[in-house]
C-alpha cells in the first residue's frame, strides 16, 4: 500500500472526477484576504468547510445515543463562521465532493491551524467506492469557544492505494451513507 502523490490527485480528479470542486495547488489567498490553506499539497488534498453546521446543545437534554440518534440534540447554523462552545462538538461537510477509487482508502487528519488551538478534526476512513460529502466532527477540546471559517481548509485528505483490489467494496455492501449530501447524522 502507497500514499499517493500530487501528481496522482490532479490526475484522479480531472480526468474520474475523484474530488469535485477541485483545486490543482494550494489556495492560501482568495480576493487578497490570507485564508486557511486548501488544494492539493505534496501528498494529500486539504478539504474545505461548507457553510451549514450541526452544534451540540443540551437544551433539550437529550440523551445522544448512535442507535436512537435525537436531532434535536443540534442547533442548526449557517454561516461564514461557525462558533463551537467550549468542551462541545460540532457537525459539518465538506464543500468537496469525492468518489473514492475501488483501490483507495483515504484517511483524514487535522490542520496544524486548527490543531494547535485545541479542535480536533475526527472523519472515519473513506472506504472504497465510496462516494458524497464528508461529513466532519469538531471537538473544541478547550474551555474558551472556539471558531471554524466556512469555505476555508479544514483538514488533509490522505491517499492509500493498495497493491490488491479488494473483494467487497462499501459501494458492494450498500453503504448507508453512500451518496451522502449535507450534514448527515447517524443513521441506523
């Protein structure tokens, strides 16, 4: 199994449509504002936020429960920027569409950005054929509240090709969040 490099991204998503929008190199200004960094880098492909979150709240006191999910567990936000409360959690997606080669599997870690102010990015690995938004979990580790900027880069795509096509692909198993569009939440 390899990471695979820039070269093998732009290729993916030009010619198979493997990320859509997609950006050829790394987007650091837009209209001559500093943005956090998005595109394709040296081995990986930094996703964008889109401007629609889920934030935790417990005004409801609602139990969270994965096989009994509650969604008024959430506050919906649209926005520029999104404002996690301290110890709390967020729900968003990314602005980029994937679908993930039968031979990929792709991991997602944080952005230094990010990191280094207490928010950790945590996104389940991207099977292959899988295929939709991703949906991405911000947890404001710290005690003060913490922002996310929508249509900014959020966290790195990373790319694993295997030296053997497996036999059951997510897209084969009928994955129940195939084709997933917007903010998703658990489903069962």
């Amino acid at each position: 199994m390899s990471i695979k490099a820039d070269s093998w991204i732009r290729r993916m998503a030009e010619r198979d449509g493997m990320i859509e929008p997609f950006e050829a190199d790394q987007v650091r200004y837009v209209n001559d504002q500093r943005v956090i960094s998005y595109g394709t880098s040296s081995y990986g492909y930094d996703v964008r936020c889109a401007d629609e979150f889920k934030v935790f709240t417990n005004i409801h006191s609602a139990i969270v429960d994965p096989k009994a999910f509650d969604e008024k567990s959430f506050v919906d936000i649209k926005g520029d920027v999104c404002v996690i409360p301290p110890n709390s959690f967020a729900l968003a997606r990314t602005v980029e569409y994937f679908r993930i080669p039968r031979s990929v599997l792709t991991i997602c870690l944080g952005k230094s950005t990010y990191a280094r102010c207490g928010i950790i990015v945590n996104v389940t690995p991207l099977e292959p054929e899988w295929e939709g938004h991703v949906t991405l979990e911000f947890s404001n580790t710290t005690n003060l509240p913490a922002k996310i900027y929508a249509n900014e880069g959020v966290a790195q795509m990373l790319f694993l090709e295997s030296d053997e096509i497996c036999e059951t692909s997510y897209k084969d198993r009928g994955g129940k969040y195939m084709g997933q569009r917007g903010v998703t939440l658990p489903r069962t």
